[in-house]
C-alpha cells in the first residue's frame, strides 16, 4: 500500500497538546491495525535538542539508537508504544544541512539554491524516504510551532506540495477560547486562523478545537459555516482528567471513521481487544485511586515542570498499575538546606532526585538524599540524582570530606565522580554525550534492581558524561554501599543502593521507556516502597 499521509498543523498559540492529538492520531491508528509512525518538524536551527537547555524547551529525550529529541516523542513513544527513531524528527537545523551540503557537492551546479523548491523538495524527499523505509501505512507528521511561525512556513508549504503528490489529510488544532461572565465561547479567532490556512493553500479536513469546557453546539455551527466543513468534522477537545483520555474522547465523536473516510481508508474494523485494554488501563488514572502516595521530585528545573516530563507520566504509570494516585510536590532543589529539609519534604512518602546538568542546586539535593537516607523515605535517584547519591554516601558515611564531582569541581580533590574515560578530550558538544540504550549487568539477585526487573541483564537508555569514579568504588561499598549493577563489562558502575531501606540510584534514564502497559520496573518499585511507607505512617 502507497503511504498516506495526516499532516497535524497547529493554530493561534502554542501550549495546546498538539503532541497529544498528534499521538491520539498515531493511537487511533493503530487500534485499526495500520503500521503507523510520527513525524515531527521542529523550525529550530539546531540539529536536534541535545545543545538546548530543558528549562527552555523542556526534557529532552533519548532514544535507543542515541538520537536526542524533543519531548513529544516522549509522548508519541507512550501513546504508540513502538520504539522510535532518531530519523522521524527533522528540524530546520537538519535539512538546511542537507541542502547546503549538496550545494557545496556541487549537486545544484548553475542554479540559485532556495527555500522553493530546495528546501522543500529535500523535506518531501525525506519524508518518502521514510515512509518507504519504514513500509508505513500512514505517516503522521506533527509541525513544530504555530502557523504564521516564521520558523516553521517552509515545512508547511512542503506539506501543501506533497498534497499535490499524495493522500495527505490535514488536520488543525485550534483555541476557543471563552469570554466574559458567561464564558462564552468565541469562534472569531479560529475563523479567522482557518482563513490563514487556506491562504497558503490549505484546507483543513478536520478541525480540532481545544476548549476548557464542551465545545458548544452553536460555535461547532458556526465553524462548520466559515470553514466549509460538516458539523462532523469540528471536533471538540476539551480538558480532560488525563491525557490518555484523548483517543477515547476522540472515538466517541466518530474522529476514527472521519479521518479514516478522508484517507481512503475502510473495510477495516477496530481492534477491540487493543482498544478494551486501553480502556482498562486508562480507567485506572481516571477512576478514584485506592490510596494516593505523594512523591517529592528534587531538581533544579522543577519550575518548568517540562523538563521532567517523562518522570512525571513514569509515576503516573507505576502509581496507576498498583491502583494508587499520586501527589507530586515539585521542589525546588535550590530551596533544600540541611536545616529545612525535614520541612520542605515533611509528609513524602517518596523522593526522586531526577537527572540534570551543572553544579547549581545539587548542595540541596544532597541534602534532601541525606534526610531520606536517615529517615528511610524511599529514594530513588536517575543519573544526576544517582550521582548526588554516591557523593552524598561519600561525604556523610565514608566521611570523605569535600566528595564531589568533577563536573561542579574541575580541582577537586575527591572527585568521587569523574568524566568517563571514553569522554577525556571530547570537546564537540553535539550528540558526544553516552548516548542511547546500554546494558546493565545486575550483580545479585538479593537486590532492589534484581526484585524490580526480575533479570540479570537489562537495557536502559542514558546521557551522560561522568560515572561513578572506580577509585572510590571499595571505600563506598565498604561501608555498606552496594553497586548491583554495573556495565557488562564490570567497567562502569550503572545501579547503587542503600543497604537498609529503599534507596536506589541509577546512572540511566527508566523513566524514558516507561508505557502505561509497562511502568518502568524502578517505578514501580518506588512507588510500592512509597506506599508501603505511607501505611506505616
Ligand atoms: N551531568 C551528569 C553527567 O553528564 C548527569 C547527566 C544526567 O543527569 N542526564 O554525567
């Protein structure tokens, strides 16, 4: 089957889940049994997110094969539930590459390089090299920002001009904002965006507007009547408890059948084994939990809650499998002192000390691993926060004063964590980081790792520089430290634990292949030993 194509364009403001409609698409999709797969345009000039800084542009996410993205595949890797590829994310910075290596290959001799059809014919040229690659059924392709964007004008003109070629159905997300003391819901703005389309020769086939309440009958009809569109095909998307709620919302407005219509695609029906399941596990966020376990997530980007995107759906999954809610506190690591951090985390049940970058905030949370360490609140530390772990054991137990990491400290005497071997010397910053996924060798089966992944051997992806200084390694685990995980090799030090209690840290990210059908394995644990504590309370 030649691939199809539903290309998600985004209107008047950013912040309005055009990532979540893109993955309720890729989901809906699939519950039809169709090899499906996203695109993302991103009109960045960077390469990719590895250089950008996640209190801007929020967490950036690593795949298997080493490619650092932006948070939305996040997103479309939890709705889709396929591993993806760095290939699928195409930013500005990538194709003006492209067409400029050409140029200087000598590819376009006597011409004058542009924008069009250059440019847009390299993008329309990837993406078919991606949907033939790939055997795809249909390709979602989601644009990166707002329309009228100078950033992202040439990715929708090359959408406009691989309509002309092949199936391509567009699909708008739009604000209906509402107004006054009757919250009235105002469609002017989106009548007016609609137009906007259509003067770069776009006509959306289905217009999707994001609401605070229900959409309105009369504003549906009124949309229906400026956009030439049936009353069907305006759909509402309104807030809902969850984001995995979306699709359901989706489906019942018929969303399915319409887009499938507009495609060219019928005859088949829903797979309603894939669909049942889904409910089932959506309903265990929506419904009212069991019992709720607050988790304090100790960083240094906590004011842009973005940056730790994946945490926060990673314990929103492991907490709904075990029928709990939660309560996440955002805390500041900044604002954690050894004398206020039995206040700041007064009432946690867990803590989670997440990963970053830099020497800014980490005294604090040292401070709280300490508190946790000494309190027994279960603890659980990812790269950066598995790091602060190791120092934190180093100072206050090993009594190894002044333990650091060379990263805050370049002169440090006790540099308890050190730049890997294979980094000495790296000085380009793009994409030179340890990248990917990597496999962990678990040391005992007597071990936190061991009774959370239930394996010897285990895969997680990572991004980092440093690791755990070997030199250190006998002293840490003579007094009671364990290293239960460690590369294949034995090299490097992958998984630390505490021996009494629950505190554990590790050098990868799990949060990033967290799946509502599969909650990372030390989520889940956390979340078991927060609730455990919870109870004892
Ligand atoms: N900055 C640390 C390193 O590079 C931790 C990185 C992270 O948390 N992702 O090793």
């Amino acid at each position: 089957m030649q691939t199809k194509f539903v290309v998600v364009l985004g209107s008047l403001m950013s912040g309005l889940g055009k990532g979540v409609v893109t993955s309720s698409i890729l989901k809906i999709l699939d519950y039809y049994d169709y090899h499906v797969f996203p695109v993302k345009f991103d009109g960045y000039l960077n390469y990719d997110c590895g250089t950008m800084n996640p209190y801007r542009h929020g967490e950036v996410f690593v795949l298997d094969d080493k490619s650092e993205l932006d948070m939305d595949f996040g997103m479309y890797e939890r709705f889709l539930e396929k591993d993806l590829k760095g290939e699928f994310s195409i930013t500005g910075g990538k194709v003006f590459g492209l067409v400029t290596s050409k140029e200087r290959r000598g590819d376009y001799l006597g011409e004058d390089v542009q924008i069009i059809p250059h440019l847009t014919n390299e993008i329309i040229s990837n993406i078919e090299q991606i949907s033939s690659r790939n055997k795809l059924d249909v390709l979602v392709i989601e644009v990166g920002g707002t329309v009228g964007d100078i950033e992202n004008n040439y990715f929708i003109e090359a959408m406009r001009q691989l309509s002309l070629k092949h199936k391509v159905v567009f699909v708008n997300l739009t604000y209906v904002p509402e107004i006054g003391p009757s919250s009235e819901q105002k469609s002017k703005p989106t009548q007016l965006a609609f137009r906007s389309l259509m003067q770069l020769g776009i006509k959306p086939q289905l217009l999707v507007c994001r609401s605070e309440k229900k959409l309105d009958q009369k504003v549906r009809k009124k949309l229906a009547l400026f956009t030439n569109l049936n009353i069907e095909n305006i759909i509402d998307d309104q807030n809902t408890r969850s984001i995995y709620e979306l699709p359901l919302n989706l489906l019942s407005q018929n969303f399915d059948k319409l887009l499938l219509k507009e495609l060219g695609l019928g005859g088949r029906k829903i797979n309603k084994k894939k669909l049942s399941k889904f409910k089932e596990r959506v309903a265990k966020i929506t419904n009212p939990p069991k019992d709720t376990v607050k988790i304090a997530i100790v960083g240094k980007y906590t004011e842009l809650q973005d940056s730790y995107a994946s945490v926060k759906e990673a314990i929103i999954h492991a907490a709904a499998n075990q029928n709990l809610g939660t309560e996440i506190a955002w805390i500041n690591s900044e604002h954690i002192n050894g004398k206020n951090a039995k206040n700041v985390l007064f009432g946690m049940d867990g803590i989670i000390i997440p990963g970053g970058f830099g020497g800014r905030g980490i005294d604090g949370m040292i401070d709280a691993i300490q508190y946790s360490r000494e309190k027994n609140i279960p603890c659980l530390g990812i790269c950066l926060g598995m790091q602060a772990m190791a120092i934190e054991f180093a100072r206050n137990v090993c009594m190894i004063k002044g333990a650091t990491s060379s990263e805050f400290d370049k002169n440090a005497r006790h540099k308890v964590i050190d730049i890997m071997v294979s980094q000495k010397g790296i000085e380009r910053k793009g994409g030179t980081m340890r990248l990917g996924a990597w496999k962990c060798k678990i040391k005992s089966k007597d071990t936190i790792a061991y009774r959370a992944y239930g394996s010897n051997i285990i895969s997680e992806r990572h991004r980092h520089r440093y690791e755990l200084n070997n030199k250190y390694a006998r002293a840490l685990e003579r007094k009671g430290l364990i290293i239960s995980g460690t590369t294949t090799d034995g090299k490097l030090v992958e998984i630390i634990e505490w021996k009494n209690g629950f505190g554990i840290g590790t050098q990868a990210h799990p949060e990033l292949k967290s799946r509502l059908s599969n909650p990372a394995p030390l989520f889940t644990s956390l979340i078991k030993a927060a609730h455990k504590r919870a109870q004892e309370k």
